[in-house]
C-alpha cells in the first residue's frame, strides 16, 4: 500500500466578488437568446405594426396633429410612436421571461445559481433594454423611409429613451413576479399598460385636449416619457423637460426597489 498522499484533482471553487460577472452575463445571453430565437414575433413584427400605426394615423389625421408646432404631423407622430414600441416591448421581455418560466416550472434556471437580486433584476433589464434598442434603430429607419426625423438633442433623446425603457422594465419584472397564470399578465397589459400609453400623448398634443384633460394627462407618467423623447427630435416639449427627468428618475427608483424586494425575498416564487 502507497505512503504517498492522494492528489487532489478537483478545481478549487471559483471565488465570486462582489458581482458575479459570469453569472450576469450568462442571464442577459440567455435573455438575448430568448427574443433572438423567435426575432420574428419579438423584433420584425413590432416595427411592423409600427409602420402600419405611422400609415394610419398619418392618412386619417394628415397634418392636424402638430398645429401651431411648426412641424409636420408625420414629423410629431414619428417618434412618439417609436417611443410607445419600444416601452411595450421593454414591458414584455420581462414578463413573458418569467411568467413562462413559471408556468413551465423552470423559474429555478433564474433562483438556483449564485446571483444576487439585483444581479437578477439587472440582468432581466440589459436584455429588455437590449431588445429595446434592437427595435428603436430598426423602427427609426423603417420610419426614415416615409418622413425625415430630426435629431434636435441626442441626449435628450438617450436620456428619456433610457429612463422610459427602466421605468417599463421594471413594471415588466414586478408584473412577472406577480403574475401566476397569463390571465394575470393581460389584465396587466390589457387595463393598465395599454391605456396608459395610448393616453400618453403619442397621437395628439397636450394642448389639443381641454384644459381639465390637460391636467388629468399630467398623472400620466408615460405622457413624460413620450414628451421628452420626442423633444429630443424636434425640440419641442409640451411640459419642462425637467420635470419629465426627475418624475421618471423618482419612479424607476421606487419601482427598482420595489422588484429588488420582491426577488429578495422570493415573492411568488420560492414560497
């Protein structure tokens, strides 16, 4: 019998730092993955009906929509369609994320490995975001076929883009949480998503509306979303951009925080 001590052939574990970089990149690949699989239903098919929304809204309001702007109609409808396209979106890949993966039982794939929640929560975001960005640089060049779109402010462009995806983001991470059967996830979409964004300003002007309607809009945070990214493009906003910033900014916080909670502490999902 050998004296000599047995090797050991196993690799020491892999220390994991204050970000588990490996974990999160493997989470938004597989987000990534997901909408890329099936980029005809997720990316081709939004711009589509965005394109068909710009046909039809331009031939039935003509160039009634921006009045006392300076601009065309077809200039003002562009982006706030655009802008309306990518929030749906950013909504969705979330919450169709997660409520399939429990309905199909395979939510531990998201709960088992080492990430942190807001690992998680960031990870679902950057492949909403991602799958955002696809459909903006594809809808605004679809859209650049029919109307020449201005770029007043790229920043303001960026700056209301970004923090308008968050803020859908986030609503689309709570609402997968929350949700145990589709059922759930469309009184979600149905009665809450959907008539705030088309009641958001996306096919008319503020001032189009009376004044009690203008300041019921006001509520509406979607409305700032689409007021300060289509002042991006044409230099025009119907309220302080300011104002806009820092409602959207105080909203993705609390809703972040919101989520984070939620996937701490495994609401609805490990209990």
């Amino acid at each position: 019998m050998s004296n000599h001590p047995v090797e050991n052939t196993f690799p020491e574990p892999r220390q994991i730092g204050r970000c588990n970089w490996v974990g999160l990149f493997t989470l938004v690949e597989k987000e990534v993955g997901r909408f890329m699989n099936v980029y005809m239903q997720t990316l081709i098919a939004p711009v589509v009906t965005l394109v068909l929304f710009f046909a039809v809204f331009t031939l039935s309001f003509k160039q009634h929509i921006a009045e006392g702007i300076g601009i065309s109609g077809m200039q003002f409808l562009a982006p706030g369609l655009l802008m309306m396209t990518m929030i749906q979106n950013a909504f969705s890949n979330p919450s169709s994320s997660l409520i399939i993966a429990k309905v199909q039982g395979n939510i531990v794939d998201i709960l088992m490995p080492p990430l942190a929640p807001w690992e998680v929560l960031s990870g679902l975001m950057i492949g909403a975001l991602l799958r955002c960005l696809v459909i903006g640089v594809l809808g605004y060049g679809a859209i650049s076929l029919f109307v020449t779109i201005p770029v007043h402010s790229l920043s303001t462009v960026l700056i209301f883009g970004v923090l308008g995806n968050v803020l859908l983001a986030t609503i689309g991470v709570i609402a997968g949480l929350w949700a145990d059967k589709f059922d759930h996830m469309a009184t979600v979409t149905n009665f809450i998503i959907t008539p705030l964004t088309f009641l958001s300003g996306t096919f008319y002007a503020l001032s189009a509306l009376p004044e009690t309607w203008q300041k019921i809009a006001l509520f509406n945070p979607f409305f700032y979303m689409i007021d300060g990214f289509r002042a991006g493009f044409i230099g025009h906003a119907e309220t302080p951009l300011w104002t806009g910033f820092f409602v959207l900014l105080g909203l993705c916080t609390v809703l972040m925080g919101a989520a984070w909670w939620m996937l701490r502490t495994g609401y609805k999902t490990k209990y």
